[in-house]
C-alpha cells in the first residue's frame, strides 16, 4: 500500500477497503491531485465491501464496490460544482452529504463520526478556499472541527400538515403580510439572526412544504438561495 495512504488507517478505517481504494487511485489521479482524507463506511452488521469518499485537492470521489469487489464504480464532482456539505450524526455513525450547483443531493452513510467530521471540516476549507478565490484548494485537514455538525437538509413526507404551519409556512406568511416601515418584508433581517442550525431546519421545512405542493418552485428557489447566502 502506498505509504501516504496508510496515514488514512488512524480513524478507524477499514484497511482492506483503503488497501482497495489505493490500488485504483494511482490511475484516477490527474496531475496535480492529491489525496485529502478518505472515509469508509462501517455499518453496524458486517460489511464485506463498505463503499468509500475520498476527498482530494479538486474534488470528491465516491467509491462503489461491485461484483464481489472484483471492481468498483467511481464517481466524482469538482468542488467548484458543490454548493453546500451536510454532516448529520445519527446513533450509529454520521451521514455525509452534499448538494450540487444543479440541485443534486448526494449521501453516503454510516461513516464513523469521527471521520465524518474530518470529511466535514476538509470539505468546507476547500469551499471556503474557492470562496475566497484562492488559486487552489487547501490540501490538507486541519484538526480543529466545529463544535456541532450541521444536519443534513431531509426531505420526506408529510401526512399532518398542521405540524409544518406554526414553524415554516406561518412565519413565511407573515414575513410577506407585515412589511417593515419602508414596505419591505423583514425576511433578510429576521433570518440574519438566525443560527446555521436555525437557517437549515428553516430551510428543511421550506423543501417539506415545497415537495407537498405548499409553495410554489419560484417561491422555494427564492429562499433557498436567500439562506444558503446567509451561512
């Protein structure tokens, strides 16, 4: 095994998963791409063939073994084409997820929580490094995570649509019914107090109320893009 990958074996790992991993990454690289981190699944039965994410410097490759781990679907995304990352923490393990510039969502689940966070965190400094024009993303994890994972948006449906009025369509509403003194509705300002975790479970209740025909597409897109501007 490639000597830098064996550094990815120190957050519980699956060593054959990674060994897997290392001996098709030599021929996936392009120039220039380094490896960040990589996270493996480890579900709570056991797992002959646990599918991988690997984190580069220029994007992310999920790892998809197939016919008995004789070989192994790749698919990657560039950072430049990611919009947001999600962590959610769940009792066994986390769920990494991220949503695309073209409305995609794309999970992978029960990695170990500490990885997930090592994912999580890599995954922002290399957002965040495009952000701010950098002319490449940074290449490496720094140790320091932040204090609470930020959820992943999850849509599903609802039967009882009076729990989703008081929290998300009524306060919408009356952002749109009681404008400011100017005439403006106060919706930036309100949500401008609002904590990451807040802006999500907001914006989690807007897709709620979007994929039951509450509001309209137009509507949703509108307040997507205010809040994920906000973070």
């Amino acid at each position: 095994m490639n000597e830098h990958l064996k550094n990815f074996l120190n957050e519980e790992q699956d060593p054959k998963a990674i060994e897997k991993i290392a001996s098709k990454l030599n021929d996936l690289l392009m120039k220039g791409e380094e490896v960040g981190y990589i996270g493996v699944q480890k579900k709570p039965a056991i797992t002959v063939l646990p599918d991988s994410i690997v984190l580069t410097n220029k994007r992310v490759i999920l790892c998809k073994p197939k016919n008995l781990g004789l070989s192994m679907d790749f698919t990657d995304y560039n950072w430049d084409d990611i919009a947001a990352t999600f962590v959610k923490e769940n009792i066994l393990g986390s769920e990494f997820s991220f949503s695309t510039k073209t409305d995609l969502t794309i999970s992978i689940d029960y990695i170990p929580k500490v990885q997930a966070r090592k994912i999580y965190t890599y995954a922002k400094e290399q957002l965040d490094a495009l952000k701010g024009g950098a002319s490449q993303p940074i290449e490496a994890v720094t140790p320091a995570i932040e204090d609470q994972a930020i959820e992943e948006i999850a849509t599903e449906e609802v039967t009882d649509y009076a729990e989703l009025i008081p929290v998300a369509i009524s306060g919408y509403r009356d952002e749109k019914q009681h404008p400011d003194e100017d005439g403006n509705p106060p919706t930036e300002t309100s949500n401008a107090n609002l904590s990451s975790e807040e802006l999500f479970e907001k914006l989690q209740n807007y897709k709620k109320l979007l994929d039951n025909g509450l509001i309209l597409q137009a509507e949703y897109d509108a307040l997507k893009k205010e809040i994920l501007g906000l973070m």
